[in-house]
C-alpha cells in the first residue's frame, strides 16, 4: 500500500510538473526567435554597422528583426526608419513624464529642449516613412538628415540627473546614423550608373575632353597615359598606374601610399599667384546648389552628403 501511494504522488508530481513547463514554453513570445541572416543579408548588414559608433549594437538589431534570413536593403532600411521611429516615440514619452514630474526650472528648460528635439526626430521618420513606401528613396534621405542635430540638442541639453535619458539619447544617436548609412547604401546602389551619367555631363559642361564612367570601366585598364593626374578621393596608387612617365600626380586627398607628400599651405605668396587664376576663369569653384552651409549646421552638410546626391563641393562658411 506504502508503495502503490508513493507510486501514485510520483506520477501525480510529474504530472504537475509537465503542465507547468507547457504553460511556461506557451507564454514566450513569437518574436523571441531571432532570425539567422543569410550571407548575402549579413554582408549588407556589414556594410551599415562598420561606420556606426557602436557595430554590436547595430548587428543586433538588425538580426533581431530581420522578418527573414533573406532580407535585402531595402527590408533592412525600413527596419531602421521602423526602429527609429519606435525609439523616437518611447523616448518622447519618457521625456513628457519627466516632464509632468519636474518642478526645478534647469532641469525643466533642459528636458523642454529634448521634448522639442524629439519633436523634430519623430516627424523626420514619419515622412520618411510615407517616401519610403512610396519607394521616393532620395527623400526619404533627405526627410532625415535634420534628425541628428535634433537628437544633439537633447544631448547638449540633457540634466546629469537622469541616466536612462542618456542611454535613449545614445542609442537614438545609433538608429539615426544606421538609417542614414542604410539609405546611402541602398541610393548608391539603385542610382550608381545615374549619378555617374549626371556626373560624366557635368564634367563635358566643365571642359574635360573626355571621361569615363567608373561603373562600368576599370580605370586601372586604361591604356592611354597621361601627361598629369588630378586625385581627389585617395586614389593616387590607381594614378601612378595611368600617368605618363616623367608624369605628375596631384592630390589633395589622405595619401593611400607610403610616400612622402609635402603640403602646400595656403600662404599670402601663394594666394597672390592664384588670384589671376581665380579672376580670369580658368580656376573655377564648382559648389553645389544646395551644398553651402553655416558653420552652426556642420552635422546637416555631412548629412547632406552622406544622401549622395551632391554632385558638386558642399562648403561650409564661418558665420559673420
């Protein structure tokens, strides 16, 4: 009899026991199952998260919403703006309830410029959202680029008191620049051979004699020479392939060689000689139409330029 009980509380523990962990592997969430991102997926998740402050974090988010493994740039773009706006919207709340609870006059004006700056990010990502789904992925860059100057004056501003605001504030930073570096990942590859195009013409209209186009041809296998190479971009290894001997090569780029370079300073002796050349013509300024900017908004000049649609010099001017 002793064992028949014993027996039978055995199988009843057990039976408890199993409906528990049933009710327990019931109530996890479907989204707690992270997708694996393909190779090709991955790659494109690279290229993003190697320029980000913090790549960790950039490849976690991308991988723990991933709708498949197969997700390509645009599924990834929208995962930013999806996310961006999400923070933003969090954070905006967070920010109002600090508010509603604040009764000394600095911590209020601090968090008043935050609520204000949020403001301007929240609107941001929804535009950008409506030109995504429109697939108008050249505005849905420039519906962005005014956010990190939004988020900076939270920053600026933000009360030492509160260290959640912080870290919002930090990974908000994160989200807008993975967004921004998405949509020039994904503008540069849909519109490589169009920029290129609109480029090629506007050096005909600058007086080149003849161009090539960089997405179609190997500058490296051209067999002509030339007499002088002019870098602009770093390239000065693929210069000294292509330059006449006895030849020169100009740049005004990082060198990419192990060569001494010498720099030329901006001297008065040296200005004077270029000031015939500036009055005359034959030394020209090319700047963007859109490309000139104050000194107070640098962060939206190198946003402008991370959309890739500046096709000339953006500048930007000391205020007076």
């Amino acid at each position: 009899m002793y064992s028949s009980s014993l027996h039978n509380m055995v199988y009843d523990f057990s039976v408890v026991v199993f409906l528990v962990a049933m009710l327990v592997i019931a109530a996890q969430p479907a989204s707690s199952v992270t997708q694996q991102a393909s190779p090709q997926t991955q790659e494109a998740i690279d290229k993003i998260c190697y320029r980000v402050e913090e790549s960790g974090f950039c490849n976690q988010a991308f991988n723990e919403n991933l709708p498949s493994p197969n997700t390509d740039l645009v599924g990834l773009t929208r995962i930013t703006i999806d996310l961006s706006t999400l923070n933003a919207t969090n954070t905006l709340d967070f920010v109002q309830r600090l508010l509603a609870n604040t009764t000394d006059s600095g911590q209020k004006s601090a968090l008043e410029a935050c609520e204000d700056g949020y403001n301007v990010v929240l609107r941001c990502f929804e535009d950008a959202k409506v030109d995504f789904n429109m697939k108008d992925y050249r505005s849905v860059a420039l519906d962005e680029y005014v956010a990190p100057r939004a988020v900076g004056n939270c920053v600026v501003n933000i009360p030492p008191f509160n260290e959640e605001l912080y870290e919002r504030n930090r990974e908000m930073r994160i989200l807008i620049a993975m967004s921004l570096l998405a949509k020039h990942v994904l503008w540069s590859r849909k519109w490589s051979r169009t920029k290129a195009h609109a480029k090629l013409e506007l050096l005909k209209r600058l007086g080149a004699d003849w161009s090539i186009d960089y997405t179609k041809e190997n500058v490296e296998e051209i067999q002509e020479k030339f007499d002088v190479v002019y870098d602009t971009v770093g390239q000065v290894k693929q210069g000294l392939k292509v330059v006449k001997e006895g030849g020169k090569v100009v740049s005004i780029s990082k060198p990419a060689v192990g060569t001494i370079f010498y720099g030329l300073s901006s001297s008065g002796i040296t200005l004077e000689k270029l000031e015939p050349y500036l009055e005359n013509g034959k030394v020209k300024a090319v700047i963007d139409p859109k490309g000139l900017f104050p000194f107070a908004n640098t962060m939206e000049a190198f946003a402008y330029l991370e959309t890739s649609t500046a096709t000339r010099n953006v500048v930007i001017y000391p205020l007076p």
